[in-house]
C-alpha cells in the first residue's frame, strides 16, 4: 500500500523517480524498491517524502483522512466579525495614543514658551569676546529662533489634531 501511494503521489505531482530521489538526496534505485514494496523508507525519510510530495504521511500511509467540511456562512461571518472588532478596538487605542501625544506636544510647546518668557534670553549678556562663548550663544539664540518660528505652527496643528481624535459622545 505505501509503495503504491509513493508511486501515484509523484506521478500525481509530475515528478519522475530520479526527480524524487535528488530531492530526497538518494539514488534513484532507493526510490524504485519504495515504489516495488522491496523495502521500506524509515520514519524520518518519510517525513521527508511526505514533505518533498507536499502530501500528508497519513495520505502516504493509505490512511483515509477526513477532510473538514467547508464553513458554513454562519462560521465565516463569526469569524469576520471577530476580526473587525478587533480592528475596531485596535483603531480606537490607536486614535486614543494620538490623542493624548497630540495633548503631551501642547503641553510641552506651552512649558517652553514659559520657560523662555522667564528666563529673557540670558544669553544676549553673555561676552562675545570669547569663542567658545560665542558658538554657544549663537547656537542658543538659533534654537530659540528656529522654536520661536516652529511653534506656533506645531501647537496649532497639535490643537487641530486634538479636535479631530476626541471620541464623540
């Protein structure tokens, strides 16, 4: 019975003897007393038949498998169901996350804001005269500059961003 099977699985699958026996990584005359019952393939040669023939031991076995009936409609729009709450769920944390960064980025452009209001630019009384002081204010001033310019344009659309993520009641 399993030499037959080997036999009618490769022919089924295009395959000749010396074809199955590369893929195998035996001679072809292996694969000839299989297929004539003279001998037997061991357990792990045949995993490996079953997996070079893309058929299921048992089927090699001559064992009559019972294949699981399609899916009702029933089944399948459970199923569908499922996975578009899960979406939904997913979508809702997703937009919630974005929210609450959109919320944190308001937050911190407004604690900047402050901090830069109070402490007036100490740097503009710094000595220029020396040129590591010099790098160092200039690179102050160009971040304040570049967040002065940047800001206003963020927090704006971090405010829009807000307003379109809120969950409606």
């Amino acid at each position: 019975m399993l030499s037959e099977n080997i036999k009618a699985v490769r022919k089924s699958k295009g395959l000749s003897q010396q074809e199955l026996s590369v893929k195998l990584n035996v001679v072809r005359q292996t694969v000839s007393k299989w297929e004539q019952g003279l001998s037997v393939p061991d357990s792990e040669m045949l995993i490996s038949i079953s997996e070079a023939l893309e058929t299921p031991v048992s089927t090699l076995l001559g064992e009559n498998v019972i294949e699981p009936g399609a899916d009702s409609l029933k089944a399948i729009s459970a199923k569908l169901e499922v996975i578009n709450l899960q979406l939904a769920r997913k979508k809702t944390t997703r937009k919630r996350i974005l929210h609450w960064m959109l919320i944190s980025l308001c937050a911190v452009i407004a604690a900047i804001f402050a901090i830069l209001l109070t402490s007036e630019s100490p740097y503009l009384g710094w000595d220029y005269g020396d040129p590591e002081t010099a790098v160092l204010g200039v690179a102050f001033h160009s971040l304040e500059w570049l967040f002065v310019r940047a800001a206003p344009i963020t927090f704006i659309g971090a405010i829009i961003g807000i307003f379109l993520t809120r969950e409606k009641s």
